[in-house]
C-alpha cells in the first residue's frame, strides 16, 4: 500500500474508468476543482475504451471523436467556475463536451469546490454495477503523487452511505441549471459499495461548508482523537494543525518542502515532518526531454489515517491539512478501517521511509527564510472571485454576407470596483483582444466567427499595466445553432478515405489503434481502386467486420447508420461509394 514501487499499488486514471468486462458505461457524474479540457477529452476514451490518460490528446484522433459521439450525453461533471484551464491550442472537438460542464461558483471568495470524485453506472442487459472513485486528483495531466479509492456495488435495498452521496450529488444539481437524472439517483441510493481488500466499515463523508451547511455536513476529522495521526497533505495550516494536535497525542505529517517553511518554527513543534524528495520533485528539470515540459512530481495525495491500539482508520479524499477543508469548502471523504499489520501507521512511515527508495526526507528548515508577503495574491483572488459571479451573456447572429456569425456578449461589471486592473477578454479560438471595463455594463461583439469555431469559452485575462496577473476561462450563456456539432464533424470526416478510416476504427477498435489520428491532410476523393476493393472486401476489411458485427454487435450498426446521417445532410458524396454496400446491412441497424 502506498509503495510507488510496487505496481499492484498503482491505481490507473483511465482504468479506474474503464467498464468491467461485457459492461458499458450508461451515466457518469464526476467533480474536480481544476479542470483541463484535453484531460476531459481522455475521460470518454477511458470509459469505452479502457486506455490510459496518456497520449496527445490535442490531435485530432477517431478514438476520441467516437468516445465523444457515445459518451457527450451520459457525463455530467461539475468544476469550480474560474479554474478550467486555458488551453494553448483550441481543438473544435472540445465542443462536442461544453455541455457536460458545468460550473459551481463558491458562495464566499475564500472556499472552494474541491471534492474529487466518480460515479459511475455500467450496464449489461438488465444488471446494472456502479463505481465510486474517491480521489486526490484533478481532472489534469498533473503528474504529481497521488491516491485514489475506488469500490463497485449494485442496487439492492436502501442504504444510508449511498444515500448521503445522493444528497450531496443532488445539491449541485439543484444549485446549477444541470438537469438530474432522477433514475441514476435512485439506483444508487440502493447501492452497497463493497469495502476494499483488509478494510471495513465504508463510511462516506460529503464534506459541505457552502450556506452555513458544515454543521450538517462536517469534515469528520474536526473532532476525531487518535493515540497516533499520519497526515499526508501537500497544503497545511496553523490553525489546522493545532486542532489535530489537540486532539491527537502524536503526529507524523508528510507535506510540501515550500508549504512546511511558511509555518513558524513552534507550529511544527512536537510533530514529525517530512517531505518528498527534491531529486523526485524536480527530476524532470533533468532529463533530456525535447517534447514535454517538466512538470514537477510534488505530493499531492491526502490521506489522514488514526490509530487507536490496532484498529487503523483511513480518510481518502480531497480534503487538504487547511481551514478552507476544515470548515468552509465542499469536500469529500471516504473513511475505512483495517486491523491488519500491513495497513498501520508504522507500516505505513515504514514504506514511506525505505532508505533504499528515498521518496521521503526528513524535513529541515535550518536554512529558510521565506517572504510570506501574499498581499497582492489575495487582492487578485478577490477580483477573480468577483469575476466568476458575473454571468456573460452571448447572442450569435449569422453574417448577410456569408455563412460565418458575429457573436455579442453583454457583461454586467458594476459590481467591480476595482480600477487598478484591466480585464481583456478574447474566445478561445483566436487572440484578438477587447477591453472590458469595471463599474458599467459592458457590451462587445466579436466579428466573422465560422461556425465550426462558435463556443461557449471565453479567456478573461486580468493585467495590472502591462503585467498579466491571471486567465481564466469561463463558460458563458449562449444558444448556438444545432448545426455546429454536425458541422464540425462532417469538417473531420471530409473525405472517403477517412470515413472508411473511421468505420474500420468503429468495427475493430483493438485492431486499429495504431493509427488513430485523423490526418489535417490527405483529402482525397478519389482514393483508387486498389484502395477501396481493400476497404470494401478484399483480404478481411469492413465487409467482414459488417457481418460480424450484424451477429454479434447490432449496436455498433445502429451507431455507424447514425454516422452516416450525420453525414449526408451536409455532404452525401463522402459515404456514397460505401451505400451500395450498407443497403445490405442496414436492416440489421433497425431491429
């Protein structure tokens, strides 16, 4: 447990999400704090495809375009409104899942919607299986340490730890315009998770500090005692660890080099404080690497475990050593228990220690002087806040000389104050820039947007003279034409060639994952003779996989008759030379 070495610790992102073996996915609700949207891009992939978060996700590839044709419809994930990430590149594909997000702004400027899980219905004829994912992660491409739980279960009878998560689930809903599925709720609130290997007693901990609710929903740690308390947290605080400290007669705490110095001396008195190795956090800095930034590999696991005699509580989840995930954020826990050896805090330090790993270090502050002047950070984070409680307000209106749309945004800033700042605003497609100014009703339009680039996002970037402090992106109110989805795959699958190339992925995705992207190039119409006999049914192609999949997999005719649809309304030519061949299987795709 915990040993970075030992690969039956390693949990993988993408196949946490994958379905179990005869399953498919039919509903999935998850949360993250910070979002990146390409990571959003994996998360389909993973779910029908079981493949890992790894790869180029900004590529256009068949994979994810048919994991988003499957799946756009059956994700809901909530994030914090402000903390998507601005992309360096905008890929038309990220349209196909504005509508899954949707954004929770907190009720107070220094709380956050932090929880960091799954849930997830599979189904397999009539049975149906659900999956809680508890996890320390965002849903980015963060490579740093973290730790997740996860645990299935199917509807049975009522059950109190499912039906706190049903609670907590159904208040974001009920506080965002998302439309629940009242169904997917009742299922799961019938829902006994079973307990991972060497553990008992699941408890679930919706952890809500939003409108006062933390009385009703607290952070169980606020009031457990233990002889002896492990905390891994990459963020602590003060008052946080004066709280434990009271409660608890012994603390080991594992955190951040930097986060560790910025407490007084006295705060760590009396704890035992360790941090990750900084070879390990800066180790990219020292590979020869031409395609990938260095990122740091810095903790960012939480995991609190008590112990009173043998017994070993575990508490997963999102909430950080802080106040914020003490008493004011919207958090989430799971808490279990294990008597066994191996799962105890000694085993645990033990691991954590091994000389012969050197993860971990004790840590020493003989030689830190740190400015904790944050003056500035926290004026910032006060005008973002500001700014995420504006609703922006979009109208697209069609050009009368062409096809193309010119999009108007109303943003009312009279709530804004603040004049030291300059706040630009841009779409996220392309980097002209307009001013947008404090205390009035602003009213701006962006001009000749095609219809393939229309999108809900904006960038808001916040300069003081000529200093960029802060981007964020931002999804507005906006109706735009229900052609655009079609548009734009009928702009990604623009030639025989890639149609075939895509229906060959649809019937034999194992077979063809070797060449997923779908090249930018390569148009080409008329693609031979010798070509299209080898796509139509020469040497084991579509027509064979057409008959295997008309005995075996109806489903999958029904998706590619929809696909073909699709096609048509815009341009027939693309699927014409495959209809004499589909006019033999199509009766397949309707029974």
């Amino acid at each position: 447990m915990l040993n970075p070495r030992n690969k039956r610790d390693r949990l993988n992102y993408g196949e946490l999400l994958a379905p179990p073996e005869g399953y498919v996915l039919t509903k999935a609700v998850g949360t993250t704090y910070s979002l990146d949207l390409y990571a959003l891009l994996a998360i389909p992939v993973a779910m029908f495809y079981a493949k890992s978060m790894e790869g180029d996700f900004q590529q256009n590839r068949y994979d994810v375009l048919d994991a988003i044709r499957q799946s756009k419809d059956k994700v809901d994930l909530f994030c914090q409104r402000g903390k998507i990430k601005v992309p360096l590149k905008y890929s038309n594909l990220l349209a196909f899942m504005e509508d899954c997000i949707e954004e929770v702004t907190p009720y107070i400027e220094n709380s956050s919607f932090h929880p960091k899980i799954w849930v997830l219905r599979f189904e397999k004829g009539n049975e149906k299986l659900f999956r809680l994912i508890v996890l320390s992660r965002n849903l980015t491409f963060d490579r740093s340490w973290d730790i997740a739980y996860f645990a299935d279960g199917v509807p049975a009878t009522p059950n109190s730890e499912s039906k706190k998560l049903c609670d907590y689930l159904s208040y974001f809903y009920s506080n965002t315009k998302r439309k629940i599925d009242t169904n997917f709720i009742k299922n799961l609130a019938n829902v006994e998770f079973k307990n991972a290997d060497g553990f008992t007693d699941f408890q679930l901990y919706p952890i809500l500090g939003f409108e006062g609710k933390i009385k009703k929903h607290p952070n169980p740690l606020t009031e457990a005692t233990y002889e002896e308390i492990l905390v891994i947290s990459p963020f602590v605080d003060e008052p946080t660890l004066k709280l434990l400290k009271e409660n608890n007669k012994k603390i080991s705490l594992f955190s951040r080099e930097e986060e560790l110095d910025k407490l007084a001396e006295n705060d760590l008195k009396e704890i035992d404080c360790y941090c990750m190795n900084s070879l390990i956090v800066n180790g990219e800095d020292f590979l020869d690497s031409e395609n990938n930034e260095p990122l740091s590999q810095n903790i960012h696991a939480k995991l609190f475990i008590g112990q009173n005699g043998k017994i070993a509580d575990w508490f997963i989840g999102s909430a950080n050593c802080t106040s914020p995930a003490f008493e004011r954020n919207a958090e989430f826990l799971i808490k279990t228990k294990s008597i066994l050896p191996e799962y105890s805090i000694e085993a645990i330090k033990k691991t954590l220690l091994d000389e012969n790993y050197n993860f971990f270090t004790k840590y020493d502050r003989s030689i830190v002087e740190i400015n904790t002047d944050d003056s500035l950070k926290k004026v910032i984070r006060a005008f973002s806040y500001q700014l995420t409680k504006v609703n922006f307000k979009g109208t697209v209106k069609e050009r009368e000389e062409g096809d193309n749309y010119n999009l108007s945004i109303t943003a009312d800033l009279k709530s804004l104050k603040e004049d030291r700042f300059v706040i630009k605003v841009n779409l996220i497609h392309r980097e002209d820039v307009i001013d947008l100014k404090c205390g009035i009703e602003n009213n701006v339009e962006f001009e000749n947007i095609s219809l393939l680039n229309l999108s809900k996002y904006l960038i808001l970037t916040i300069y003081e003279g000529k200093e960029k402090l802060d981007s964020l992106l931002v999804k507005m109110d906006l109706i735009i034409p229900e052609e655009r989805e079609d548009a734009i795959f009928n702009e990604l699958i623009n030639s025989k060639q890639k149609f075939f190339q895509y229906l060959q992925f649809i019937l034999n995705p194992d077979q063809n994952s070797g060449a997923l992207e779908i090249s930018e190039n390569g148009i080409n119409e008329n693609i031979g003779i010798e070509s299209l006999q080898h796509l139509l049914g020469v040497n084991n192609s579509i027509y064979e996989s057409l008959m295997i999949a008309a005995s075996r997999s109806p489903r999958k005719l029904k998706e590619i008759d929809g696909i073909i649809n699709r096609l048509q309304k815009l341009n027939s030519e693309v699927v014409s030379d495959f209809m004499p061949i589909w006019d033999a299987f199509k009766e397949f795709a309707h029974a």
